[in-house]
C-alpha cells in the first residue's frame, strides 16, 4: 500500500492521462497540464484496482505527455513502459522523461498501433473516447494481452453534460457549422459501461467495472473554459481560423458562465468518468 500511496501522490502533482486525437490537430501541452491536479486523481483511482503485480512490459496508450508512463515506470522498476500517443507536440514533452530501455515513447495512431510480443498491463487513461469503433479496439487491445494480462481504462463520460451541450451548440451556428461538420461531433463516442463490461466479459476477461463523478473545485475567469482549452476544443479550434477561433470561445464562454456560475470566486464543475480493470481469466 506504501508504494501505491506514493504513486498516487505523484498522479496528484501531474497530469496522467493521456490525449491522443484521431486526426491531425496539435496540442498544447501547458495549456493540458493548468489542471493537473484535479486530472490526476482519475490516474490514481484506475490504478489501485490494477491486479497485476510484476509486470515485464506495460503500454500506456494516448500517453500525453508521459507522466503516467513515467509513475507507471517508477512503480514497477523492473518492466519496460511504452508510452504511445499521435501529438508531436505531446510527444516532445514525453520524450523529456525517457529512460534508455525502460521507458520509450513512439508517435502511433493507437487505434491501429500493435505489438510484437504479449503485454502484461495496457493503460489507457482518458483517451479512448477520442477513438471510434470501441468494439473493435477493444478486441485488437485484448488480442495483445499476456495470458494473465490487465487493461485499464479510464474515460470522460461527459459528452452529454452541460459542458458538451454548450460546445454542440455553439458549433452549430451558421458561422462554424460549416468547418466543424466535419470532425463527427457526436455523443456516442463512450458507450454505457454495462455495455463495455458484457464486451471484456465475452472476450474471457473478468471485469472490474464502475463509474465516478467529480466535482472539481475551480477558481478564476471562466476555468470551465480554460479546462476545455485543454481537451474538448482543441480538434475544433485547430480547424478554425484566428479570428472565429476567439468568436467561437466568446459565444462558449457566455454559455459556460450561465451553466457553470461562480459563487465567491468558486466554480463547481462535476465530471462524470468510467473506468474498467479487465484481467484474462487463468484456464
């Protein structure tokens, strides 16, 4: 318990999950991580349900900016982690924290990326959602597992919150509609969680399955706003141009301020998550 304390207090302190787009967009790693904290803790509570205990390889899919990877590293010291996402600009900042033959970062699309030889762990933490045909990611993921191999996943489940209702909105109206139309704003990216624990179930895993709701504490102008700078807008403002980019934020921050008001300098912004452990049962 010692050292999943100590891991966990590292999560609080840094980002942990991983951002991975499907799609060419950039990121912009410090405007990720102004939320670290509150980011983190999700990190943390996938983590302690993990069964496995020395694992020799461990992936990290939709890396981000390798602070996972890195706890991920330092928790079992004598595997090898991989770390894989598709921003550039993610992957600089990961890169910081290589370790030569432990800890590696590749550039990959992780919806298509494989892996030569059995993985004993695959995280991935917040960033499937930004992947579709869930089904069938789940199954090439599986396909990679060790005989007694885990997946832990954590995902958002806030596409129909007062959040994303404010983003569809404003990505409706004539000025952006056009632009954004193409990006497949949708609100069934995540599917229900029972629906993914009967998937794992029929692919012979045992599944440890649940959902949380936090309520972030938040202070300053708008920091619904600034927090979705981080994740939820970035596919759509890099398709924008400067102009309807600030537009486009001006129209959302209005909206965010009626959804999300602050009271004594205080903004109270809950996020609804699921995470699921999936261990290949022993035959």
């Amino acid at each position: 318990m010692c050292e999943l304390s100590a891991l966990c207090r590292r999560l609080s302190t840094a980002d942990g999950l991983g951002a991975a787009i499907i799609g060419p967009m950039s990121w912009d790693a410090e405007q990720y991580l102004k939320f670290s904290d509150e980011r983190g803790r999700p990190a943390a509570d996938l983590l302690a349900q993990v069964p496995t205990t020395e694992p020799r390889l461990v992936v990290d899919l939709g890396c981000g900016t390798g602070r996972l990877a890195k706890a991920l590293a330092e928790r079992w010291p004598e595997a090898r982690v991989i770390g894989v996402d598709n921003s550039p600009e993610m992957l600089a900042e990961a890169r910081r924290q290589k370790i030569a033959g432990r800890l590696e970062f590749f550039k990959a699309d992780f919806a298509e990326w494989s892996w030569g030889e059995p993985v004993d762990l695959v995280v991935s933490n917040a960033a499937l959602h930004w992947a579709g045909q869930h089904e069938r990611l789940l199954a090439k993921i599986v396909a990679m597992l060790a005989p007694a191999g885990s997946l832990a996943v954590q995902m958002p489940n806030n596409l129909r919150a007062p959040s994303h209702e404010a983003i569809f909105a404003v990505a409706a109206e004539p000025l952006f509609a056009a632009k954004l139309a193409g990006l497949g704003l949708h609100r069934e990216s995540v599917r229900p969680l029972a629906w993914y624990a009967e998937l794992l179930g029929d692919l012979g895993l045992a599944v440890n399955a649940w959902e949380t709701t936090y309520l972030h504490v938040l202070s300053g102008e708008n920091p619904v706003l600034e927090w979705l700078r981080g994740t939820a807008l970035r596919p759509l403002l890099s398709v924008l141009d400067k102009q309807e980019a600030i537009e486009f934020q001006r129209q959302l921050a209005e909206r965010l301020r009626e959804a999300y008001p602050s009271r004594a300098g205080v903004t109270l912004f809950p996020m609804s998550r699921i995470f699921f452990v999936a261990t290949r049962r022993r035959t």
